[in-house]
C-alpha cells in the first residue's frame, strides 16, 4: 500500500466536523464513565445507554452499555431522523449486549 494513500479530511469538511464532535463525545465518556449525563449521555433502558453529538443539524447517536464497572462497549451510530430513538435501534444494542455477554462469559 502506498504511504499517503488516506489523507486527512479538510476541517471545513462537514464529515470531518462531525467525527470530530462524536470523538469528543467519546473522549468524555471515556473520563467520565457512569457519571456522564445529558446534554452528552442519556439512559434509553435497560442497560443501554446513549451518546448524544449534533452539528449542523444533524442529529448521531452512539449506543452503548457498561460491563465490569465503568467499561463501556459502543455497540453501534446512526442518525436520528426523528425526536425519539428508534426501538429497532435500543433492540439492535439490546442484541449487542447480549451476545457480548454470552461471548465473554459474563452475568448480566
């Protein structure tokens, strides 16, 4: 493969401006754990959790749960096109959890 092959995104880049905010997001739940509220994390149910970014507009949401304490596994991003997160979406994480738990032997 050739070096230089990928090359950074301009930061006027609207994709770029977004990742940024969802790394940042990312970075507080990795400082914060459990303790990190909204506007940045909400409870949906259960055990899943949700990452809140917005630029522009639009609105992206990462879902996650915790194991072991403050570990937090992502278990998935979309876009949210309506005020309530989609119940297919808080499924799809519900499934993630489950089998991340059966693969790693852990009681949930």
């Amino acid at each position: 493969m050739k070096s230089g092959r990928f090359k950074r995104l301009p930061s006027r880049c609207r994709f770029a401006s977004e990742k940024r905010n969802r790394s940042v997001e990312i970075r507080y739940l990795h400082e914060l754990g459990p303790a990190l509220r909204l506007p940045h994390s909400r409870h949906l149910e259960d055990e899943i959790y949700e990452l809140r970014a917005q630029v522009e507009g639009n609105i992206s949401r990462i879902l996650y749960f915790f194991v072991i304490g403050d570990k937090a596994v992502l278990t998935h991003g979309f876009v949210k096109k309506t005020q309530h997160t989609p119940p297919k979406e808080i499924k799809r994480a519900e499934k993630y959890r489950r089998q991340y738990l059966l693969q790693h032997h852990i009681k949930g």
